[in-house]
C-alpha cells in the first residue's frame, strides 16, 4: 500500500467524488489552497465528471457524447486529484483507503476534514431483468451505449421486413415519469420521427412509439402542488404527443430482450427499454457511523455536517440537508452545487475559528424540457411554458458548466445542429464478444427454428423447453425440457447450422448468453470444455 501524503503540517480537506458539491467546495476553498493555509485533495473514480441534464440532449443527437464531460483535472487545479476508487473510510484513523483500476493496487491518505460527495448508484433492485435488458443512464460508457443503441433501432427497423420485428425494433419504452423520464420520453418522440422521415426511407414512421410508464397518477411529482399549471402543460403536450402513449398507475414488473412486461400483465414488444426509475445513495455510506434518511442519504445538521460530527460534510445526492421549510434537499444539481458551498464555508470558518453559517437557501429554479424548443420550467417562482421555459433551461446549463471551453463547445453544439441535422453515427458499442447474462419470462422464444445462431446459452436457473414445428402445421413438438446447468444452441456455433428447433421459456429463466467468438475460444482451451460444450442434451435443438 503506497501512502499519498505532502506537506503534512497544513491542515488536509478530503473531497470524496468530484461531482457537483465537491466543483463547488473547491471554488470557495481554493484560494486558501493556492496560497498555502489548506491543502485539498479530491479523490474520484473517473476523470470526468458527467453532467446528466445534457443526457437526452446527448441521446437525440443534439449535441457530441462529449459535451457532456466535464474534466475534473481542469477544474481541481489547485487540489491534488487522484483518480481511483474509494473502498474504505475509517473515521477513528482519519484515513481513506482508494485502489486504482488497473490492478486494484491500494493507496492510503490521512485527512483533517472529509466531505462526501459519492453521488449515488443505479438501483438494480427495481424489477427483474433491469440490469440485463435496460438501458440506463447513469454511468457515462451506459449512456454512450444508449445513444448508440437507439441510432441502431433505427438501421434495424429501415431493413426489416417481419412487421412483428420492426414493432419491436419501433417501440421504445421509458420507464418513470420523473425529470429524466419525461425529458428522455419527449427528446425521443421528438427526435425518432423527425429523422425517420429525414433519413431513414423505409420506416413506417407512424409506428414509432415511445411508452412513458409511470407508477404514480401524475408525471413530474418534482413539480407537486407548487406548479400545478406547469405540470399540467407538460402533461397536455407528452398526451398530445401522438408518438407518446402515457401509462400512468403502472409500474414495470420485468425487463426482457424483446419485452417489457408490466405490472398488469400487459407485454410491450420492444427492444429498448430505458430506465429513469431512480437511484440509491453509494453503498460506500452504510459503513459509516451516522443517521441516514429513508433513501439511505447521510443526514446532516443546518451547517452541512455529517450530524455528531465535527469533521465529516457532506452534500448532493449522498446528503440530506435540512432545508428552512423543515424537508430535506431534493438529489438534483443545484441542490448538490449549493449545500457543496456551504460546506465549504464552515470548513473555512472551522479552520479560522469562526461562526458556522446555517444553510439558507430555498431554490433558484428548475426546468424539464419537452422537446422541439419547448420546457416547463420556473425561475425564482415565476413559471416559464415553451421557448421561454427551453431558454431558460439553456441558461441553467450554460451557467452551472464548471469548465469555460465545454460551455463554448456546447454553444457551438446547439448552434451546429439546427444547420447539419443531428449526428447519426452508430458505434455499434453495445455488441458483445463476449459472455452476458440475459433473462426471459415463461412463454418468450430465446432462439427461433430456422434462424441464423451465433451464440449458446447455458441455463443458470429456470426450465426452458425445446420445441419443434409439426410437419402437418400443428402445435409444435415438445423435444425436451431443459434446467439449470444444460446448455443449447451449440450446434450453430460449432456446425454453423440454422437453429433446428426453437427454445422456450418454461419457467423465468437466467441464462449466460455466449457469443461464438467466446464459445470457441473456451472450447480451443480446453478439450473438457470443448467436448462439454459441443454435446449437449438439446443436441437436437440445433
Ligand atoms: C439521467 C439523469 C438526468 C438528470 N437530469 C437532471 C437535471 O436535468 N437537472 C438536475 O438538476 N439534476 C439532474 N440529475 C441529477 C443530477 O445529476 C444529480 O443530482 C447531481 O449530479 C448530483 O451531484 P453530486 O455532486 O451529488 O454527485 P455526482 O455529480 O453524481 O458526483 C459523484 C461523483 O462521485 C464519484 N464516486 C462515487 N462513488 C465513488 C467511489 N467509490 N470511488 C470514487 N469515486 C466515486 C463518481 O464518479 C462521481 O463523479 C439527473 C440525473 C440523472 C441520472
């Protein structure tokens, strides 16, 4: 373990993730950094920080992947920056555990003061098949492989002739009909037909579909009952959408390759399912000794404090912090880039020996953009429909970009797209070489007599049956039931053959899906592989 210390005698602020609170703790701290009073080290596991109000920006085309990155080298000028994951805090030794990616090679660093800024997680409890057939976005490379994806649904559907394909190819379903939900569902609805018509010929545009679910009676409970008209003029225009069909007082129960099922036992045909259904505060908070709210969030006192702490902040998505009005602060980005600057000015007073000053404020504003030009947004009360609200959520954006030269590439984005059309490269970053979990529900085909196979699976739970068309037309035959540990499919990876027989879910099954180049790198391995692999109980349905 390698110890990262300098200059020990100067008093040590450790900023635990590089997001919103912490770019906003170093703006107040960092004079006292450059003129040597403190010293300030951020430690993140990218390099970057990503700025999630551009996604479905960045998902349409609108503006480059890279608008959406921030480098944090460039913002933490005057701090020591580590770029490593933290594994472990220890309160009683004031150190801090981080490994490298690489290798996991870990580094140790001692501190004065901590603040935790770590952001918050994907929920992969929600509903089965989340992790495996939802695309999300969160994580930075999850939303570059969405992009991609969506651009992908499109090729697909502009060359396919089985009209049971291209609706699945066509619908897209959202789920959760928060901020993110509503922004993603309407840039979508906006964008798919637009360039359907433009570019893509032989797409029916008129079945493309993008189904908003959500488990409340009304969208963007982010608005409440303190903007009731401007939650009622986004509801007007995602109805109004004939490409949008909303489901409200539904929820998702599953996730499937081609499939999503829900709660009413309703099936939606699709193959992108995309999923704003929240997220949990780092599991890294658990380890430590303080009160946490109901999302797990550390709860802090008036001035930022991790409560009965004199050492420990906190702010963002990790943080509750108490707000005048007796609620905690909501997990959004203006949230995170104040309570950061609060803290920041009681780390300082602490260090100065003077007053802490209570958290005060109460919201600036808040916009969700509906496509086309248009938002629902409120500045300092005062509510803003269509362009106005859209330029309005311009001007957050643009403001609260923490790097000069990204907010000029940005302008330029915006300025760009409107005169060339939207970028349509698809990178094809999804694709798989390798070994994937996958899901199905009882009744979904996972290989269909007569197609063309490039991969086979190998059962982890569940029971899936082996069927075979009749000669006279009839009901299929069953072949054989397969269960955990048996495999198929490996004939038209081995002998290059159709599939000869198609496989059911029995039961909901789990399975490992393993592309060819896989198959036979394992089987060339090992001859106990190889002969596992290529002889199987399903022989017959290959
Ligand atoms: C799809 C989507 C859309 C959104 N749209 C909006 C919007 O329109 N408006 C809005 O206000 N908010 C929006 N949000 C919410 C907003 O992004 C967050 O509230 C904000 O980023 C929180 O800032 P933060 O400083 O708390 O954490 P973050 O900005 O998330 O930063 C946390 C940092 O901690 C790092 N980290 C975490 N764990 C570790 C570890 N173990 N080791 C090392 N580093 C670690 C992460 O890499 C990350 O850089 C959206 C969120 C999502 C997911």
């Amino acid at each position: 373990m390698t110890t990262s210390q300098a200059k020990p005698s100067l008093p040590h602020v450790v900023a635990l993730g590089g997001g919103f609170g912490s770019m906003y703790l170093y703006k107040t701290l960092s004079r006292m950094a450059r003129r040597k009073k403190i010293r300030l080290t951020v430690i993140d596991r990218n390099n970057y920080n990503c700025f999630h109000g551009l996604v479905p920006e960045m998902l349409t085309g609108k503006i480059s992947p890279n608008s959406l990155l921030n480098p944090l080298r460039s913002v933490f000028r005057e701090a020591q920056f580590r770029n490593g994951t933290i594994e472990k805090i220890d309160l009683d030794k004031k150190e801090v555990l981080f490994s490298r990616g690489l290798d996991g090679k870990q580094f140790q660093v001692t501190f004065d003061h901590l603040f935790l800024n770590l952001g918050s997680v994907e929920n992969f409890s929600l509903f089965p098949g989340i992790r495996e057939h939802t695309l999300r976005l969160k994580s930075y490379a999850d939303i570059l492989q969405a992009r991609h994806h969506l651009i992908m649904m499109l090729e697909l559907a502009d060359i396919e002739e089985d009209p049971v394909e291209v609706e699945r190819l066509l619908n897209f379903v959202v789920a959760g009909g928060n901020y993110a939900g509503v922004e993603v569902a309407s840039e979508l609805a906006d964008f798919l037909p637009r360039v359907a018509r433009k570019r893509f010929p032989n797409i029916p545009v008129d079945k493309i579909r993008v189904t908003l679910i959500h488990s409340g009676d009304r969208i963007l409970p982010e608005l409440g009952n303190q903007f009731p008209k401007l939650r009622a003029y986004a509801e007007r225009l995602v109805m109004g959408n004939p490409h949008i069909r909303l489901m409200t007082k539904t929820r998702l129960a599953s996730a499937t390759q081609e499939e999503a099922v829900l709660n009413t036992g309703e099936r939606l045909p699709s193959r992108s399912i995309i999923s704003c259904t929240g997220t949990i505060p780092s599991p890294l908070l658990g380890t430590l000794p303080f009160k946490r709210d109901r999302s797990g969030r550390i709860i802090t006192d008036e001035f930022c404090r991790a409560e009965g702490s004199e050492f420990v902040w906190a702010s963002g998505d990790c943080a509750a912090v108490p707000r005048s009005d007796g609620t905690y602060c909501p997990p959004l980005a203006i949230w995170a880039i104040t309570t950061g600057r609060q803290a920041a000015i009681n780390i300082k007073a602490t260090l100065t020996g003077r007053r802490l000053k209570p958290y005060r404020f109460n919201g600036l504003g808040d916009a969700c953009t509906l496509g086309n030009w248009r938002a629902a947004a409120h500045v300092k009360g005062i509510p803003l429909y269509g362009l106005a609200g859209y330029l309005s959520w311009r001007g957050f954006v643009l403001a609260y970009l923490p790097v000069w030269e990204k907010k000029v590439r940005l302008l330029f984005d915006w300025l760009v797209a409107p005169i060339f059309g939207r970028d349509l490269i698809n990178m094809n970053v999804h694709r798989s070489v390798g070994v994937t979990p996958v899901m199905f529900e009882p009744g979904q085909d996972i290989v269909r007599e007569g197609d063309v196979g490039q991969s086979l699976y190998i059962i982890r739970t569940g029971e899936v049956e082996v069927l075979k068309r009749a000669e006279n037309g009839g009901p299929p035959d069953l072949q054989a039931t397969l269960q955990a540990g048996d495999h198929f499919g490996e004939a038209a990876v081995f002998q290059g053959v159709r599939r000869t027989a198609t496989v059911r879910a029995k039961t909901r099954v789990e399975l490992l899906h393993v592309m060819r180049e896989a198959a036979l790198a394992l089987s060339d391995s090992s001859p106990f592989i190889a002969e596992r692999l290529s002889s199987s109980p399903a022989d017959s349905s290959d």
